[in-house]
C-alpha cells in the first residue's frame, strides 16, 4: 500500500509537472507573440515615419503599404500616428503632383546650364528662367524648390552676362552698327537684372550688377560718338518711314486725327477738351542710333518728336523734342517748311534746322530709354504736314 501510495503521489507530481509545464509554455508563446506583435507595430511605425516626403515613388509604397497592413494599425495603440502620416504623405504627393511642371523646367534649365551652351541659349535660358509665371510657382511652392528657383536664376543670369562681356570685348573695336550688336544684349540683359533687382529690393545683385552696367554704357556711348562721324551717317541709306503707314502705330485720342497720303497730316482740336496724341513706328523697336529728318510744316499748335519710345512716348522717360512757339526746344514758324535733323547718338541728341544747329547736342539721363522706334505727338491746338520723314539707322 505504501509502494502503492507513493506511485500514485508520483504519477500526480508528473501529472501536475506537465500540466504545469504546459501551462507555463503557453504563456511563454502567448507573451512571445504579444511581444512580436508590438515589435511589429514599432518597425511599422517606424518605417514610415522615416519615408522620404519628397520622393514620389517612397511615397507611393508607403500609401500602398498602409492600405495593405490596414488590419495591423487599426485600433491599434499607433493608429493615431500611422493617420498623421497617412495625411503628409497624402499632401506631400499632392505638392510633388501640382509643382511637376515646375521641377521639370528647373531640371532642363539646370541640364542645359550644365553642358557648353551657346550665347543664342543662353538667351533663351536668361529668358525662360525669369518668366513671370515660373517664378509665381516657385514663390508658391517655396521651401527647397524656391532655394533651387533662385539659385538657377543666379547661374543663368551669371553665365549669360559672363560670356556677352567676352563678346563686347571683341565688338569694342567695331567698325560698323552692326558689329556693336554685344554691346546692346549686355546693356538689355544687365538692365533688365537691375530692374527686377529694384522691384524685390536685391541689393546684393544690385551692388554686382549695377557698376557692370554703368561701364558697359559708358564704353558704348563712346565708341558710337567716335563711330557714327558724319562721314559714317553719310554713307548709311535713307529709309522712308512714311511709305509704309501700317507701320505705324496710333495712340488714340478723342481729338486727334491723322491721315497719310501726300505725305502726314496730323491734327488736334484746340480747347481744354483736347487731348494729345500721334503715332510711332513700331519696326523700329529695337532701334538705339539712328538720325531722323522731317520736312514738315507747323501751322499751329506744338509737335513732339520721340526718339527710343519704350513702354510710351513721356518726355519723362525717354528722349524728346518740342518744335512750336511755347517754351520749345526748337522754334517753329507757323506755316514754313522746315527740314529738321535729329540726331540720337549714345547719350546725345542734337537738332538741326534747315542745316544749322539749333538745339544741343544736349546729354540723355540715364534713367530714359536706351533703344525703340521714333514716334510723333500732336498736342492740343496743332495742326501740321510731314512731307517727307526718313532715317538713317546706326546701331
């Protein structure tokens, strides 16, 4: 009984001992798994929050992921988390799809700037990378894509001027207009720059570009003086700007009226009413020296010849002659035909009456137009008769 006794108190032990054993191994596998669990939650976590917010294709899996694995965050103690990434990720992926267009312009200009490209596209670049609406979407995208906007309008603008003061050198010895062609991108292009510098306040171009720019005019205004003698303007042929009237342009008024045929009439009714206008020859826009003369006869009022018209005929912006009897720079006689010769070179302009100087040669400032066509204004109370306009075109 006691061997008996002692078997059956064994086989208990060994009983109790697996059950036991068991047990334990159970929870081991169920502490095991719980712990898997979180560990997998943490690298899930994890690896998203590390995907890279400007990659589209990292952005893309990492969507694709979260859908996927939707029943492993879901009320899960990370779904707040894996939610607020879910939502950068969504917007970032929106950023890269509405700036697409925008970084592909950047990555051609950047492409183009990084080979040997030629003057003729650099031009283009210096033109492309400054365009109003290129620049409003990076200005809108900002962050890195602003940084890499402005730094390729720096490179672009850098290059460009770098490689047009390489060509002005070789023009500086120009014998003809046409051969100071260098001279004029550099100055339009480094204008251009100061002007935009000017608007958004950029000293720092400014303070670069600006001493370029003073030089660059200077230089040019002196080799056309030495360049454009008599003898030079001599030997250019006349071009009659009144045989082809659809190339002029009107600037309306009210009052103002005009008509070719016989040459150019141009009226304006007198009276506090009135109010100026008159035309401009639009082919030459470009146009920065050239000589004009006019056979023309004033009947009353005051005419205005414009020479470099930019953006519109203002005295105050670009070079200007009144010819009338009211605080004029050349005197007119009311009812006789007159030549005048105006002659615009560098930063001169000069008039002659019938062969006789009557007015400068008087300096431009530098804050009026350095290029554009000739244009005419008749003011209140005039009218007139041009029997016979032409230019000689220098530069």
């Amino acid at each position: 009984m006691v061997k008996i006794g002692w078997a059956v108190t064994g086989g208990l032990t060994l009983l109790t001992s697996i059950v036991l054993l068991v047990v334990f191994n159970k929870q081991e596998t169920r502490a095991e798994g719980i712990l898997r669990y979180e560990q997998s939650l943490d690298k899930f976590r994890d690896d998203l929050m590390r995907v890279d917010l400007g990659n589209e294709q990292a952005l893309k899996q990492a969507k694709d992921l979260v859908a996927k694995e939707r029943t492993l965050w879901r009320k899960s103690r990370i779904e707040s988390d894996v939610s607020a990434q879910l939502s950068k990720i969504n917007t970032s992926l929106q950023a890269i799809e509405k700036t697409r267009g925008l970084v592909e312009q950047l990555s051609g200009i950047e492409k183009q700037l990084g080979g040997d490209p030629s003057v003729e596209d650099l031009a283009k670049l210096f033109t492309a990378v400054r365009d109003a609406d290129l620049g409003s979407q990076a200005a809108d995208a900002g962050g890195t894509l602003k940084t890499r906007y402005d730094e390729a309008v720096k490179a672009v603008t850098a290059k460009y001027i770098t490689v047009l003061q390489s060509k002005t050198a070789a023009a500086a010895q120009a014998t003809t207009g046409e051969a100071l062609a260098p001279f004029g991108q550099l100055e339009d292009t480094l204008r251009a720059v100061i002007e935009a510098a000017n608007m958004s306040n950029d000293i720092d171009t400014k303070t670069k570009y600006g001493p370029i720019y003073t030089q660059v005019v200077k230089e040019v205004n002196e080799i056309a003086t030495r360049l454009f003698d008599d003898a030079y303007v001599d030997r250019v042929p006349w071009k009659d700007l009144l045989a082809d009237a659809a190339s002029w342009t009107e600037v309306a008024s009210p009052t103002f009226t005009h008509k070719f045929g016989g040459g150019l009439q141009l009226s304006n009714a007198a009276g506090e009413e009135a109010q100026s206008g008159g035309l401009s020859y639009t082919p030459g826009s470009h146009w920065r020296d050239y000589v004009i003369e006019a056979e023309v006869k004033l009947d009353s009022g005051t005419l205005v010849f414009y020479a470099r018209v930019g953006d519109k005929m203002d005295a105050k912006m670009v070079p200007a002659v009144t010819f009338g009897t009211k605080n004029p720079n050349v005197a007119a006689e009311y009812g006789k035909t007159v030549t005048l010769v105006i002659r615009v070179i560098g930063r001169q302009i000069a008039v002659s009456v019938d062969g006789a100087g009557v007015y400068g040669p008087d300096d431009i400032t530098g804050s009026k137009s350095r290029k554009g066509e000739p244009g005419i204004v008749a003011q209140a109370g005039t009218n007139a008769t041009i029997t016979r306009l032409r230019v000689r075109h220098l530069r």
